[in-house]
C-alpha cells in the first residue's frame, strides 16, 4: 500500500464531463490517496542449467500511475536455460508480455488522446 499525491482516472473523466475539457489525472490529486497492489514471483531451478519462473502482479488500477511503466495487471512465465550460451522463453497473457492496464485506465487514456 502506498500513499501519495495522486490523483483518480474516474474523477478525473467525471471532471473532464463536467467541464467539458480533456481529462487531467492531475486536477484530481488529493495528498494521501491510497495506491495498493500485490506481486508473487516464483522461481524454481530444475536442473544446474535450466530453472522456470512466473510473475503475477496487481494493482488498483483507478489511481494514477506514478511508476515509470504504466501496468496494472501482470501475468508472466517462462523458461530459462544457462551455460556457455544464455537463453529463455517467456509467455504472457494479455498485453505486451502479459502486462495490461485496468478498463478505467484505459478509457482515461484513450478519450485524453482524442483531444490532444
């Protein structure tokens, strides 16, 4: 859990409604805004040379992102081989590798780029 000065996607389009501007997650910021997620790595070596993995990650999804990368939902695996030559496979659900954003999320971004 997290608490920052941020702001929420929803409010933020509710406002953007109401004054009929572009929504701006940043007029919403209150101090003390709580931002909560949960994240689960798992590792297991199988042989000196070959180990799997997954990553599962979740967040709320309403609050503004203050990460460098914008990801709300995690959900990763794979395959890692080592040795004299390094290689690995790796699945993801949904998204880019796995890594999506929350519906509000996304309706916030997609109606600001249609004013900008």
């Amino acid at each position: 859990m997290n608490h920052a000065n941020a702001g929420n996607y929803a409010a933020a389009i509710r406002l953007a409604e109401q004054t009929g501007g572009a929504p701006d997650v940043t007029a919403t910021r209150r101090n003390g805004t709580l931002k909560y997620g949960v994240g689960l790595n798992m590792e297991q070596e199988i042989t000196k040379d070959i180990g799997v993995f997954s990553r599962l990650g979740w967040n709320d999804g309403k609050t503004e992102s203050f990460a460098f990368t914008a990801i709300d939902r995690l959900a990763t695996g794979g395959v890692a081989v080592t040795g004299t030559r390094c290689t690995g496979f790796r699945y993801g659900r949904d998204g880019v590798h796995g890594e999506r954003i929350s519906g509000v999320h996304a309706e916030y971004l997609a109606w600001a780029a249609t004013i900008f």
